[in-house]
C-alpha cells in the first residue's frame, strides 16, 4: 500500500482464503499455482521495476476451459484478478496493485492451425511472438508486428495492449491483421469469434473492443493473426542526419522514392546512440565514421533483390547530393543488418541501465516531434534538476517516424515525486496542446489512467466506463487502471 498512497484497496473485494485455494487446486495442476513468495516477486515486480505488486497467488491455466472456471469463480466470489503474458508492459498494467490473483497465460502455448495459402495463424494466447515468428517465417510468412520484447512478450499479450513496433508502417496495426479472438469474460462465457476470415460483416466487430483492452474486459485465450508473405529481398540501410527537419525531409522522399518496398523508417537523436555506446548494448556497433545530431534507420522489403536495392542506392545517393543526409552505410551482410537493427532496439535496453526511466510514447503531428524532448530538456534544466549530479540524468528522443510516435524517455537517478511532479502533467498538456495522443502503443495501465481525458472527450470516456461496466459488472477485471 506504501507504494501508492494515493490509492486504496478496494474493500469489497474478497481476500484469498484457503477454501478459493482448494477449489483453484481441484481444477488446476499442482505446478499451475505459485504461491511461493520467492517466485512471486517476478510476476509482482513490472519490467521497469517501477510498479510493485503484492500477489500472493498466481494461476496458470493451459486450457480456456480452465481460464473460465477461474474467471467465473473469481467473479461469483468478487476475487479482482490481472491477466499477465510476458510482463514486459510499460505502464505498469500487467502487474497487480494491491492483493489481486495473477492469472499468467505461461501455459497456453499451442499452435492451433496455419493455412499456408492465405497466411491466417490461429494460436493461444500465451505464444511467444519471437517463437510465432520463427515459426511462420518457415513456411515462408512473417509476423505483421515486431517490438524489441518478441523474446518474451506474449501474442496475448500484444493484442491486449495493441503493440505497434516495428513493422506498423507496413502491415498496420492489429486493428486491421487481428482476424479473429477467443475471449473469456468475467463470468466465465467462452466467447467464440476464432474466424480466419478476412471479411465478415455480421455485425458488430466485438473483437476490436478486446484489442488493446489491457486485460480490463476479460482474458483473450486464442488469437487468430494474418501473417504476410516473408519478403526475399531486405535492406537496412543508417544514416547520419544533421537537424530533425532533415529527417522529416528524409522521411518525405522515403516515401516517393521508395513507396511500396519501405517497411520502416526508425529515428533517434545523438543521446540514445551515446547510452548504447556508453553500455555496450551486445551486438550494436555504430559503422558511421563520425557522430551526427539524428540517425535514421531505413528497412526495405520487397520481392526483387535488384530492383530494391537500385531503388534503395538511387534514393540514398540523392539524400547525400542534396545534404539531406551526411552519412551512411547499407547492410550486406545478416550480421551487419542484425547489428544495425541491434543500434535501434538497444535503446530502451540502454535507457534502463542508465537507471529510473521515465517513458513516455507518444503520438503528433511529425513536424512538431522534436519540439517536445528539446522543450522537455529546457524544462527540466531551468528547473535545475537535470545534468551531472543531478537528479535527472539525460533525456533522450527516439522512435518510429513513420507512424509520428516519439519515444521519449527520461532517466534518473531513482523515481521520486519532485522529478513526476516537473514532467507530468507538463508532457501530458503539451500533447493535448497538438491534438497527440498520451499514448501511441503502450497504452494507460496503472500509470495513464489519470492521463485519458487529454486524449479522449468526456463523452468518450463516459461511453468507455459504459462498455465496462457492461462486460465487467463487479470490476473485478484488473482493477484501478486503464478507466479512472
Ligand atoms: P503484459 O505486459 O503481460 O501485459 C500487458 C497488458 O495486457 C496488461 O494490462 C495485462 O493485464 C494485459 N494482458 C496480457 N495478456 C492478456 C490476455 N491474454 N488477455 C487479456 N489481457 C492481457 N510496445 C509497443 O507497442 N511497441 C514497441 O515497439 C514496444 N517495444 C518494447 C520494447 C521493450 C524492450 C519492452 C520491454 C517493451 C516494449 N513494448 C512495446 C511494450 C510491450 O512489450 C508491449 O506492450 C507488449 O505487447 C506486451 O505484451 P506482454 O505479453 O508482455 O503483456
């Protein structure tokens, strides 16, 4: 509770007795409980280790069966509960506040089906994204989504939270390659919409009310996704750019030039390279010869290995004629186009271990991208509170162009009040300020409830809490975020 002083239990909820851990014994495995107070602290303790929970229980299901007796259980007893993939959320959703019962998607692991001509996967909940995609890249297809956490962030997991990453420029987002979900809901109804059809307009789209839903209406236990053709020719390409109005022009021509084969178009400022250098981030060697304001990191996909890369070399040599560029090296071989990927996902890696990170992922206008980590940086020096010494460290400026969304990440010696109290709500008003969105991927969690309404009108909100309350009458599902 000393952890968040500005919230309360919620009384009515039930504390765990022995007669709830008889009966989630008689369903479940033995290995399937973790009570163990050792075990606990990495699914109580977020990825940031920022947000702390207090769990004394977690549930591991290998079957939806077994998901809605949990949830029908847990429900007619008003037991809250927090649906948890691989706990690499950034806003402290996937871990509990107070007492809530973790239900873990660790054992849902299967691949249901693939249909090898129109690229539809249907898998549980709990498959590893990284494993999903070696596994299609097999046969040929690649996952429409890719974030620095595919190691260990579950397909669940992503559609609870409608992951952007990497590949958004390309495929979209999950709004568009979810073609189907199976979902629990609080009490217990298995609903149904596993469809591996691409076009299907029978009613309302429930599934998209579950897409980035945050584990706040019920737990998905299947996904189906279309995964594209695996492209044969890839080319990464990083480049060394003067000002960030460079890089906008970059991103212009990106699009002329190179239109159907871009598949991203990555930036970062000087701070994010020097915090990957400074901890030597495994695999991330900067190949430039000198150092630059930005970087751009450029991927291309297509079908045809010559056609590509004269289209790639035609675009890079313009950029260096017309000074749009100062610098950069294309990858030719897999360790170099791994190494230059490495540089980019690095960052919040390095970030931290730099030490507290304040993250903010944030959605405008491209032009004015920029303007909020120099106007962060200004704050924060003119308060006295950032450089050496002192209690802010750097402040840093990355992430994906193409979709406008910046990464901006604040480190610090340790989270304090003092330092929360500078940035926020300041970040927040600003975004309002430029019609943004307070957050472009990684949704509200415990940390953003607060902030919805500069995102979303009172009507909006009010038709949100409506939609809860609907589907989660007792608001037993993770309880005290995403909804204020
Ligand atoms: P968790 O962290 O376990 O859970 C996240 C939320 O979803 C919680 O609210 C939880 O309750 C809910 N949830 C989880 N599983 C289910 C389920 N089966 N049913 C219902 N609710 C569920 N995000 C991006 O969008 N783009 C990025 O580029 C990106 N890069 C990242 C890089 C790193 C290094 C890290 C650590 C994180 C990054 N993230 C990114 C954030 C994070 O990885 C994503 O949000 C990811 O999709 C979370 O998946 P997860 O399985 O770890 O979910």
């Amino acid at each position: 509770a000393d952890k968040y002083p500005h919230l309360q239990r919620n009384q009515e909820f039930k504390k765990l007795t022995d007669d709830d851990l008889a009966y989630f014994k008689s369903i479940l495995a033995p290995s399937a409980l973790t009570q163990d107070e050792g075990d606990l602290e990495a699914f109580n303790n977020d990825w940031l280790q920022k947000y702390r929970g207090q769990s004394k229980l977690v549930l591991k299901p290998s079957t939806t069966e077994q998901v809605s007796q949990i949830l029908k259980y847990c429900n007619d007893n008003k037991l809250a509960v927090v649906p948890q993939g691989g706990n690499t959320g950034l806003v402290g959703g996937a871990v509990p506040v107070f007492d809530e019962i973790i239900i873990s998607t660790a054992n849902m692991s299967s691949i249901r089906s693939f249909d090898n001509v129109s690229g539809a996967l249907v898998c549980d909940a709990g498959c590893i994204l990284e494993v999903l995609d070696n596994y299609v890249a097999e046969r040929g297809y690649i996952m429409p989504l890719d974030l620095g956490a595919k190691g260990s962030c579950h397909i669940g997991g992503n559609v609870a939270t409608n992951a952007g990453g990497l590949r958004l420029l390309r495929y979209g987002s999950l709004h568009g390659t979810v073609l189907g979900l199976e979902v629990v809901l609080p009490d217990g109804t298995i609903l149904d919409n596993l469809s591996t059809l691409r076009k299907d307009n029978t009613g309302y789209d429930l599934k998209q009310l579950f897409i980035g839903s945050e584990g706040s209406l019920g737990i998905i236990t299947g996904v189906s996704i279309l995964a594209p053709k695996r492209s044969k020719a890839v080319n990464v390409a990083l480049l060394g750019v003067s000002s960030f109005e460079q890089v906008q022009n970059a991103f212009k021509r990106s699009r002329d030039e190179l239109s159907e084969i871009l598949s991203a178009f990555e930036f970062w400022d000087k701070a994010s390279i020097d915090l990957v250098k400074q901890h030597l981030v495994a695999g991330a060697n900067d190949p430039l010869e000198s150092e630059h304001p930005f970087y751009i990191l450029i991927e291309t996909s297509g079908s045809n290995k010559d056609h590509d890369d004269e289209k790639l070399n035609n675009y890079l040599e313009g950029l260096l004629t017309d000074d749009v560029v100062q610098d950069g090296v294309v990858a030719q071989d897999t360790t170099q186009f791994n190494n230059l990927w490495s540089i980019r996902e690095g960052i919040p890696e390095a970030c931290s271990k730099t030490g507290a990170v304040y993250k903010y992922d944030l959605s405008m206008p491209v032009p004015v991208l920029y303007d909020m980590v120099q106007d962060m940086r200004t704050r924060l020096s003119d308060s006295g509170v950032l450089g050496e010494g002192k209690p802010v460290k750097c402040v840093v400026g990355f992430g994906h162009i193409g979709d406008g969304n910046l990464h901006l990440n604040i480190m610090a010696e340790k989270y304090t009040d003092e330092v929360t109290g500078l940035i926020e709500p300041f970040v927040y008003e600003w975004i309002a300020k430029q019609s943004g969105s307070v957050s472009a991927e990684h949704g509200l969690g415990l940390m953003k409830t607060g902030a919805l309404h500069y995102s979303k009108s009172p009507s909006m909100m009010k038709l949100m809490r409506r939609v809860k309350d609907m589907i989660d009458p007792r608001g037993i599902m993770n309880p005290y975020k995403f909804l204020p």
